[in-house]
C-alpha cells in the first residue's frame, strides 16, 4: 500500500471522526444498514439516560481515585456528562441508530465535546458491566415507586372497608353463592394478596441492590478501582463477587417480571370482579363516571373499561415474563447480544403495573357500594344452608346426616318456591326432630357471619381486628 494512503489510514484509526464507530478500529468496512437497524437499542435504552450518566460520573470518581483521571479531568468529565444529559434532554443532540446504544451515544458525544479526554472514561468498564449497572439503577428506582404504590393500594382497600364495614354480601365459590360474608373480608382478601405483592417487590428490592460495575466484559479489571467506594457514590448497599454472574445474569429482571405477571394475575382477579359486580346482572357496586366511559353506538351505556383493560394488560406483563425467559433460556455465559432484548419486555412491565396501580386506589373510592342490593342477594339463595346444618350438629347429629337433612329441607324450599326464612317451625321439624324455634335466629344473615369468629373468618369482630393489625402495618415505614 502506499505510503501515503498507509498514513491516512492509521490517522482515521487514531483519531475517530464523527460518525465512525466508537469500536471501529477492528473494522475497514462500512456496518451494513439493516445490520445496524437489528443491532441498535437506542431506541428504547435512551430511556436509561440519566442512569448512565449518573453510572459514568461515579465511574468517573472511581477513576480518578485509583490515579487514572487527575481531579481536572474528572471534572472536566462530569461537566461533560451533565451537558451530554441536557443536550439529549432538550433535542439539541437526538441520538441515532448510528449511535447504536445509549452507552455509545454519551460518550460519543461526550468526546465530541470535551475531545479525546472523553475517551478515557471507558478505561476499566465494558459496556456490559455498564448496562447491568444501568439497568439496576432504573429497576432500583422504578421497584421503590411500585412498592409506594402497592402500599396506596393497600390503604384504599382498608378504607374501603372500613367505610362500608357493616355491608353483607354474598360469598363465592364457583361464582355460585356459598355464605353470607362481609363486604370488607372480601376486600380486604385482595389486601393480603397485594401486601404479599409488596412484600415479593421488597424482597427483590434487596437483590437489585447489587452493583455490577467493574466487572468489565466478563473477567473483571486490571486496573486498581475501589469498587466500594463507586458503590457507595451510587447508593449500592452490595457489590457483585463474581464478574461472570454480575454481566450474564437477567434473574433479578426475571424476578421482578414474575413479581409484575403475579400481581397483574391478581389485579385481574379483584377488575374481574368489578366488571361483574358492576353489571346490571349483580348490582352490586357503581362504578363512578370518572372511570367508565360510553359506548360510540349504545348511549345507555357505561362501560367499566378500567377493570376490563387491567384485566386485559395482565396478558401482556404475563407475556413479558415468558418473553424474557425464553431469551434467557440456555444463553452461555457471559454476556450475549441476545440479552440486549431484555429492556423493552422490562420497560413495559414497569409502565404497565405502574399506570394499573395508580389508576385502581381512586377507582374504588370512588365506587359506589350498594349495600341493599348485596344484602337483598345475600337472603336469597339458600346461602345459610351450612348454619342450619351447623345448628344439627349442635344438637348431636353427625354432619353428614345434617348435611342431607339440610339437602332435603333446601329441595322442599325450592319446589315451593321458598327462602328457608320462609319455612314455619312445623316444616322444619319435618326434616328433622331437633329443629327448635331458635333456627330461625341461625339462618340470618348476622348470625352466619358472627359465627365465624376463627381468626381469618369473616365473623365482624375477626375483620375488625384483621382490618386494626392491616392498618397498624401500613401505618409502619416505609
Ligand atoms: N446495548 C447493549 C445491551 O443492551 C449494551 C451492551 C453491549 N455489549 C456488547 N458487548 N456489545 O445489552
């Protein structure tokens, strides 16, 4: 090769113009269009911008204290970042596919700025410990302001009881009615699952907080970083101990997206139940204008699109659990391109859970409870079936005999098309010889209800006392 061309090539190589590759030097062809379209995430990892700035600031410090950076440098380096940041924020830099990711965007730009200074923030970081950091920054944040939102959740449920403490309704199984219950037991039921939501976040919360930084592309660095003290400046409780496991590893992402499917999994559970107690069918509850909206063709229509979509959105927070597994499943260590698809699926579940959890605590205070509907579908139904069954048990009969006493007693009262509130003592005593007046006190209701004074049981001295130790904890910080 001439001398000449030799020369200009070595120049271009040591001296990257803009638009050439950060990682170019290996490289003497042009990136295929197409390839750099599949390849590039900064369309959706810009969204970890002020993470990676604040990760490259404390990179920045960590250079500097093991002699790599002078103070002057570092600076010069973090005012650099922080104009990086507000350059991206206010447009005046729009990142391209060019770009690639949000990693080689900032310190593209950084360089472009600062000069080659900015090249030397990469010493001793990859860009795979470098999104792992990132990525736990985000998830840190982001689980802190799921769990505030789960705690929300669980204080509108224990007001909601609380308001409408002494409302009966009947309880379910097979979506037949079963036994009177109240009201609060029911929602205070959703209560313990999301406390339990809460408590898995919190959980996950704690092996989030590990930093990943330093360990390089997959053995760890060369070079003398305190990585305790970069921790520290990040707020990291815990560093990694193993520079494999610190870039390979998406489980603590797979935890948090299992933590979001089985919380949308119940949100779906309690919005099903909305839907349906909302409908003209069960009566039970109005949900407020705020919240429902109209139909284009039907105008006598209010439809609880609320519910019905959280319903809906668990299939897709469902789905992005499974979507990552599957990207995660027999992947060798360490870091693998594929892993690049762990964002949008955690993205989505983050905007998903959150926008659900905010929009429910207001929705069910808002919504009107109808107590005389509830109690009216309570007394019908044969729902105190078992308390009479209860009653002959009391009296010495084995349950099973009680069982299909009651049996018959509840076929007569249908054929005749009776309550069992309706039958007089003499038909009572026709199915059975201990049958006494005061059956007629054991079949209300109340009485069905303050029988069950187990703790769990929905007796109104149980839910009270369940309702005072919820509150009491939510009460606790934080
Ligand atoms: N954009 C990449 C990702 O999200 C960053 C890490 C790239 N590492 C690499 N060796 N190419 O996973």
């Amino acid at each position: 090769m001439a001398k000449k061309k030799l020369d200009k090539k070595n120049k271009e190589k040591t001296e990257p113009k803009q638009g050439t590759k950060l990682w170019g030097g290996r490289f003497s062809e042009a990136t295929d269009r197409l390839t750099e379209e599949l390849n590039a995430s900064i369309g959706f990892d810009i969204r970890l911008l002020s993470h990676d700035i604040k990760g490259s600031v404390a990179h920045a410090s960590g250079l500097e204290r093991a002699g790599i950076l002078t103070p002057k440098e570092r600076e010069k380096i973090e005012k650099g970042l922080k104009s990086v940041e507000e350059d991206i924020l206010s447009g005046r830099f729009v990142p391209t596919i060019a770009d690639e990711d949000i990693h080689m965007a900032v310190e593209g730009r950084l360089t472009s700025k600062i000069g080659s200074l900015g090249g030397k923030l990469h010493t001793a970081r990859s860009r795979n410990d470098q999104v792992a950091l990132d990525t736990r920054l985000f998830l840190r944040e982001e689980t802190t302001k799921v769990i505030k939102l789960l705690k929300e959740l669980q204080k509108t449920l224990c007001q909601v009881s609380e308001k409408n403490i002494d409302v009966i309704m009947p309880g379910y199984t097979h979506l037949q009615r079963a036994q009177p219950i109240l009201f609060a037991h029911h929602m205070l039921a959703y209560q313990e699952m999301i406390k339990r939501d809460r408590e898995r976040f919190t959980e996950t919360l704690k092996r989030i907080d590990v930093m990943p930084l330093g360990s390089g592309a997959l053995a760890g660095s060369p070079y003398n970083i305190d990585r305790r003290y970069v921790a520290k400046l990040l707020g990291f409780k815990k560093i990694s101990t193993n520079s494999m496991d610190a870039v390979a590893s998406r489980d603590v992402l797979l935890e948090f997206l299992s933590n979001s499917a089985i919380l949308m999994i119940n949100l779906s559970r309690l919005s099903e139940e909305l839907v349906l107690w909302n409908s003209e069918e069960f009566g039970f509850i109005e949900l407020s204008d705020a919240f429902t909206t109209g139909s284009s063709i039907m105008p006598q229509k209010k439809n609880p699109d609320i519910a019905e979509l959280t319903r809906g959105k668990s299939g897709r927070v469902t789905g992005n659990l499974v979507t990552l597994l599957m990207v995660m499943k027999a992947l060798p260590l360490a870091y693998n391109k594929d892993m690049q698809e762990d964002k949008e699926p955690l993205f989505d579940s983050v905007d998903t859970i959150k926008a659900c959890l905010q929009i429910l605590s207001p929705m069910l205070k808002k919504m009107k409870v109808k107590k005389k509907q509830m109690r009216k579908a309570t007394e019908e139904g044969f729902l105190m079936a078992t308390d009479a069954a209860d009653y002959l048990v009391a009296s010495g009969l084995p349950f099973r005999q009680a069982h299909e006493a009651i049996g018959k007693t509840v076929a007569f009262a249908a054929k005749n098309n009776k309550n069992l509130s309706d039958l007089s003592l003499k038909e009572w005593q026709g199915f059975s010889k201990y049958f006494k007046a005061d059956i007629l006190e054991v079949i209300t209701p109340e009485a069905s209800i303050n029988s069950r004074t187990l703790t769990g049981g929905t007796a109104f001295k149980s839910v009270k006392s369940e309702l005072s130790k919820a509150k009491q904890e939510l009460r606790k910080k934080p």
